[in-house]
C-alpha cells in the first residue's frame, strides 16, 4: 500500500473490519452468553457437541467477549484465535455439506472465519488499544515498521 498518499488508509480498513465482525459476534455471543443452558442444550441435543455446558460457555465468551475485545483493539491477535476456533465448528460440524447460508451452510461461518484469521495475522491497526498500549512490543521503536512494499 502506497502509505505516502493515504498513510491511514490501512488502518482504517483495518477499523472497519474489526467493528463490522464486532457487531456480527458481540450480536450473536450475547444470544448465547445469556442463556448458556438453554445453548448447550442446543449444542447437545441439536448437534451432537461434546461437553455441551462447557463448549457452549466457551463458544459464549469467545463471541461476546472475542466481539468487545475486537470492538476496541484490545488484545485483538488472541481474541481472533478462539473465535476463529469457533468458527472453525461451526463450519465442519455445524453446517459442512451445504455452502449457501440461505440453506444452513459453511459460506457465513467460513468468511467470518477467514476475516478472523486475517486480521489475527494482519494486527489491528494503529486505531486500537493495542497500538496505544503495547506497540513497543511488536514495533520496532515508536514507529511501526513500514511494509515491506513501502521499503525504499
């Protein structure tokens, strides 16, 4: 990305794609986070999922909880991990067979999924409490290293 016309232009993509999925898990985690009995009933009886109680809290906190980290940048590289696990179910044991939403298959999941693990490897962005609190951590100085097609 040419950084020298829009420097934040891949930042603020970056923003728009960890608010939409926020939404989309912070929306669906708190169906789940608030009647985690009546999910892992779901989750046993619907589908056959093992461990119903304790899969159905796990899949809870790492759509709600996964869904407010991403929402403010907060440890966003580990909160991609177990949603991106959930999704990762979803797909091969929930709705594999079919790829239509509309006919209960993997095409929603699978991109929410494949969003996750993106942003897992690409970072928030500059917009995020993580660049804020920890860029010295994964940034060489206080500024970010340029990528590699910004290398002169």
């Amino acid at each position: 990305m040419n950084t020298k016309c829009c420097p934040f232009a891949g930042d603020f993509g970056l923003l728009i794609i960890r608010l939409a999925l926020a939404a989309v898990f912070i929306y669906h985690g708190y169906g789940k986070i608030t009647d985690i009995p009546g999910t892992a009933k779901m989750f046993h009886e619907g589908l056959g999922i093992p461990l119903p109680m304790l899969s159905a809290t796990l899949a809870a906190l790492a759509e709600f909880g996964g869904g407010i980290l991403l929402a403010v940048g907060l440890l966003t590289r580990l909160a991609t991990i177990p949603m991106a696990f959930t999704m990762c179910v979803a797909v091969f044991h929930v709705h594999w067979g079919k790829f239509p939403v509309n006919e209960g298959g993997i095409e929603f999941a699978m991109t929410l999924g494949l969003f996750l693990i993106a942003l897992g490897l690409l970072g928030p962005g500059r917009f995020s409490l993580d660049h804020l609190l920890f860029r010295n951590w994964c940034c060489s100085g206080n500024k970010c290293a340029p990528a590699s097609d910004d290398v002169s």
